[in-house]
C-alpha cells in the first residue's frame, strides 16, 4: 500500500434522500494517476457516493478530501473547479447543442504541461470529428458517450469519474469506451470507474472497492480480486 497522500479520499461518509439512508460510512480512496473501480449491486450506493464527492447531494458525516483537504460541502462547480471531471450516469450532453459546441461549453484550461484541446478528443474519437457539427440529439447512444467523455475531459481533470460509461452500448463500442480509457490512464490520469462489466474493468483498474448497502465490503487489487473466484459471487452476482 502506498503511503503517499491520497487525491481523493472519500472518510466514512453518509447520506441519502429525503426517507432514507444510503451510505453508511462509505469510505474510498484513488491515489494520484490510479485506476479504482467501484462495483456492487443495483442500488448499493454507487451513484450516491459519486453524487457526495460532486457535491450534489449533501452529506450527513464523514469527510471528502481532496489532496488531504477537507472539500465535503463545496458546490459542484467548486469540486470541477479543484479538477474533479464526471461523465455522469446518463450521459446529460447538452441535446440542442453541436458536438463541437457540447466540448467547448464547459472547457477548461488547467496548468498542464498537454492539456485536452478539440484536435486531442478528436483523435481519440475519430467518430467525434466527423459528427462535429451534429447536435447532442443526433448522436447514437455511442457517439453520445464518447461525447460526455470529450467534454469531460476538456475540463481538464486530474480524476475523472464514470459512472456506467459502457451501459447500453453495443459490444464493439464498448470496446472503443475501454480503449479510451487505458490511454487516459496511460497518460497519469486518475480514474474512478463504476462499471458492471467485471472483465475488461479489471484488466483497467488497479484497485477496486465492492460496495454493499453503502459501506464498502471488499477492497483490493484486480489481481486480489480475480484469485478469489468466490469475490464475484458474493457481492455481485443478481
Ligand atoms: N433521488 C433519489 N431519491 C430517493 N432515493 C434515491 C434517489 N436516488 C437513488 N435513490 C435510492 O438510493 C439507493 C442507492 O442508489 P444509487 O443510485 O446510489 O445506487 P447504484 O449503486 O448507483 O445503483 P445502479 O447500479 O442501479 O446504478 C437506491 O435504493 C435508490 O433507489
Ligand atoms: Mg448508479
């Protein structure tokens, strides 16, 4: 285990909605340029955790940290503004604007040494370049995805978070969803994944939390994971 500084450290967190409790202590950590996968049941927490570490939902207790400072509370733009990017469940691109329009809406230019422009999403998503001047609502659900991916990343992320990037996706889009992510990965980013597609998100991530009705029930590396054959049919099979 490393001792360095996490980038982002979700500390026993909890929260939920109006008539329930969700999270319960819900605590996980992604160093800097790691890969973490977030798995677990339908309904388990997944979302509402990622929601708490956006700042768009509150929480009840607990801690979200950022490079070792407290950031629990902040609003969404603050958390974007401290270089956290989400491609969030449902994809939400702007339906009415232009591909080119939905990567521009929300850029940002942080200091980095090759930061995400236009020309770079375009060649890791060549099918972008040739939609450019499609709307959001043209798109295929695919097309759409690699949209939310580009925009995100045009914020210029340290993390990026997704939360079932792949779902509803025809097998060889997919294919084209986790080619993308092993280069961004290769290139230092930081990802939190949550995705049901073990298989390819354990040849992507290097570590992963399980969570179960809001508390994580098993964490480890991907190499830990598919050693114990029993993990999956535990905490994930229906
Ligand atoms: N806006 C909401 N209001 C009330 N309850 C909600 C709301 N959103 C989610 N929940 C409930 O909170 C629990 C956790 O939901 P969450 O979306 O975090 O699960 P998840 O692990 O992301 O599941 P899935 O794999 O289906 O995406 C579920 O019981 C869900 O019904
Ligand atoms: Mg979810």
């Amino acid at each position: 285990m490393s001792l360095a500084l996490p980038l982002l450290a979700v500390e026993q967190l909890d929260a939920g909605y109006a008539s329930s409790q969700v999270l319960f202590g819900m605590s996980l950590n992604v160093g800097a340029g790691e890969c973490v996968g977030l798995l677990g049941r339908n309904g388990m927490g997944k979302t509402t955790t990622i929601k708490c570490i956006m700042g768009l939902l509150a929480s009840g207790g607990g801690q979200v940290r950022w490079k070792g400072k407290a950031v629990t509370g902040l609003p969404p733009h603050a958390v974007a503004r401290l270089g956290i990017g989400l491609v969030p469940e449902g994809r939400q691109i702007f339906p009415n604007l232009s591909v080119r329009e939905n990567l521009v809406a929300t850029a940002a230019s942080r200091s980095r040494s090759s930061p995400w422009t236009i020309d770079r999403v375009h060649r890791l998503f060549p099918r972008l370049a040739e939609r450019s001047r499609n709307l959001g609502n043209q798109l295929s659900g695919g097309e759409q995805q690699m949209l939310a991916i580009g925009r995100a990343l045009m914020t210029n992320p340290e993390l990026l978070i997704l939360d079932e990037a792949t779902e509803g996706l025809s097998p060889l889009v997919r294919q084209d969803i986790w080619a993308a992510l092993g280069h961004i990965k290769s290139e230092g980013m930081a990802l939190l994944v949550v995705d049901k597609n073990l298989g390819p998100l354990l040849r992507l991530a290097d570590a992963l939390c399980i969570v179960e009705k809001g508390t994580p029930a098993w964490t480890g590396s991907s190499e830990q994971l598919r050693r114990d054959g029993e993990v999956p049919a535990r905490y994930l099979s229906a």
